[in-house]
C-alpha cells in the first residue's frame, strides 16, 4: 500500500518532467519550476494519476474487506452476531461490575493499533497512507455491521431476546470503537453517523417488545468511564505484549466520545 501510494504522489510526477512532452531537463531556477508545474497539469499526467488513484482505492478496498472478513468469520461461522449479545445476557448478570468489548471489538483494537504502530516504522514520512487506511478500515467494518443479518436478522425477528444487558453491551461496543478511532485521530463522519445509527436501531428493537428504553440505557458517565478504562487497559496489554512504544492517552487526541457529539 505505501508502495502504491509512493507511485501515485511522487514517482509518476517526478518522471512525468522527464518523459512527457515538453518537459526540459536539467534546467534549474525558476524557469525549471514552471515547466515542471505546467508538466503536472497536462492531460496525459492527470489521466495517468486518476487511473493510478483507483488502482489503489480498489488495492485499499481489497485489503480492508479481506481484514475485517478475518476478524468476523472463522471455520466455526460468524463472530458478528446478535447470539452473542443475547449470551451476554445469560451468562453474565453482574456484567456491569466488569464491563468489557467484546471479544470481536477487542480483536478489531489489537487489529488498528497495531496497523497504526507498525506503519509508522515500516512507512516513515507517510502518516497519510495509514490514516486512510484506517478509516477505510473502520468503515469498512461498520458498513459489515450495518448490513450483517446475523445481527439485525435476529434481533429484529426475536426483539424480546434482547434484554437491557445485551443492549449495553451493544452501545458499549459502539462506543469502544468510536474512542478507539478518535484517539487514533482516524474517525470519520461516515464511522460516527453509522455508530449513532445503528445504537438508534438497536434501542428501537429493544423497544418494541414494550421495554422502557430510558431504565435499560446506561448512565452516560458510567459509559464514557467503562469505554475509556477498557481503552487503557488493552492499550496497556497490547503495549506490554507488543512492546509498542505506548500511546499517550492524555494527549489532545484522546477526547472523550461525548465531546467529539458537541461539535
């Protein structure tokens, strides 16, 4: 990908002032400048650059869909479901005492983090690369969910399967990976108007089983302070098992997911 994208913003242009017609060679100073300036808005270069460009929009594309199809499906089936959330229910009462993402949404941290901290060794110079990646990657993966019938299938059809636990577990999820992209300076707006309206849809399926809705949210502070300590925490596992040189989750990109709503 950095390849690819180092062949898109650097390579073609600077060959492009010696082999397009027109170009002069060796030539320095101003005059230099401009002939190289009018070399990059000629026809054959801008066409060259388009053609490039969607060469690696459907390279990034490839790579995002074959990442998240890994993260959510295995032999055993799909790991995106509405089973798990119903589980939770079950197996977990005093879920809140101890709240955490989900093992999917936990795979997906280790899976950004560690694109985002890696790249900036093997990929120096070139932030831009990785902070599209990752928001293609992000979007890929809440587009997966949004359309996902293991998910909406199940909850729609059965809404009295979902209980109050299983429907903060969803938002906390959400939620996780919302502060999980802020920090990482890598959410888009696509990401958080897709987060936003798929808790709308799942706390609209909760109520049509005639739940109160208001009893079964979470209070926001407990949400916003169970999302940031699990975000620290794994940090800090991913930190010590990766030997990553660790985020600074004080710093100005690490805004609360409710500030990031006020703006």
């Amino acid at each position: 990908m950095g390849n690819a994208a180092a062949l898109l913003d650097e390579l073609v242009p600077l060959a492009a002032t010696k082999l397009l017609p027109g170009s002069v060679q060796a030539m320095g100073g101003e005059k230099a400048l401009r002939t190289s300036t009018l070399t990059a808005r000629s026809p054959e270069l801008k066409d060259l650059r388009r053609r490039l460009q969607k060469a690696v929009d459907k390279l990034k594309l490839y790579l995002c869909n074959e990442i998240v199809v890994g993260l959510c499906y295995d032999e055993y089936g799909s790991k995106l479901s509405a089973a798990t959330y119903f589980q939770v229910e079950k197996d977990q009462p005093m879920w809140q005492t101890d709240p955490m993402p989900t093992a999917l949404f936990q795979s997906l941290f280790v899976k950004l983090t560690s694109i985002q901290q890696k790249a900036a060794n093997v990929l120096p110079g070139r932030e831009r690369v990785t902070h599209l990646l990752l928001i293609r990657l992000t979007e890929t993966f809440v587009i997966e969910l949004q359309t996902n019938q293991e998910v909406w299938g199940l909850v729609e059809d059965e809404p009295t399967s979902l209980g109050s636990i299983a429907l903060q577990q969803f938002i906390l999820d959400l939620e996780f990976l919302s502060l999980v992209a802020k920090n990482g300076n890598f959410l888009s707006r696509t990401v958080f108007q897709a987060i936003t309206e798929q808790e709308e849809r799942m706390k609209d399926a909760y109520m049509v089983s005639g739940a109160d809705l208001d009893s079964a949210l979470p209070d926001p502070e407990w949400l916003l302070s169970a999302v940031q300590d699990n975000f620290e925490r794994l940090l800090e596992t991913w930190n010590r098992q990766s030997g990553g040189v660790p985020y600074d989750v004080t710093s100005p990109t690490s805004q609360s997911v409710s500030s990031f709503r006020s703006e």
